[in-house]
C-alpha cells in the first residue's frame, strides 16, 4: 500500500523522461561547468601534441631503416617459400620399397 501511495502521487513527465517536449532537464551545477572546463583543457593540450610531434615525418619513416628488419624479413620469407615449393629427396631405393613382398620377418 506505500509503495502505491508513492506511486500515485509523484510527479514526473509523461514518455520518456530525457527525451521529447516535456523532457526533464538537469540543472548546470558549478561542478558540472568545472568539470567539462578540465576535459576541455586535456583536448587542448593533446590537440597541441598532435599539432608539434616529437619526430619529424623524414625522422619518422626512415627510423628503422639502419636496423635492416625489413630485408631481413623479406629474405626469411623468401628462403621460407623456397623450402616449401621445394619436394624432398627420394631415392629409388625409397620409391620400391613397398614391392619387396618375398623378403621374410625376422
């Protein structure tokens, strides 16, 4: 019965409570003002250091060009490749051994 009583005589909006004409609409607090003011200042700051990299772009894609880890990975690739295009020995030996029927077990 309380549970209805509270119910029954609250006030709230009709529909969806943030949305729409008769929407319920928070009031801006100091702290909410504050708040979006340091959000504000830690976009600018990072806007700032998008804006004057450390590195310039020549400093940037030639870096690793001493280190030779692009022609080492090629070359290990190629070498990859080549062993696994290339068949393995096989003898003749190995190629008949399954018609050496007489020969008995030990």
């Amino acid at each position: 019965m309380r549970l209805s009583l509270v119910c029954l005589f609250k006030k709230t909006v009709n529909g969806h409570i943030f949305r729409g004409k008769n929407r319920l609409v928070k009031p801006v607090s100091r702290i909410a003002m504050e708040r979006l003011k340091i959000e504000f200042d830690l976009m600018e700051k990072n806007m700032l250091y998008l804006r004057h990299p450390y590195l310039t772009i020549d400093e940037e894609s030639g870096h690793t060009k001493d280190l030779g880890k692009k022609e080492a990975n090629i070359t290990k690739w190629k070498n990859h490749n080549m062993e696994l295009r290339r068949k393995p020995n096989v003898t003749i030996e190995e190629r008949l051994a399954c018609l050496k029927t007489t020969e008995a077990w030990d």
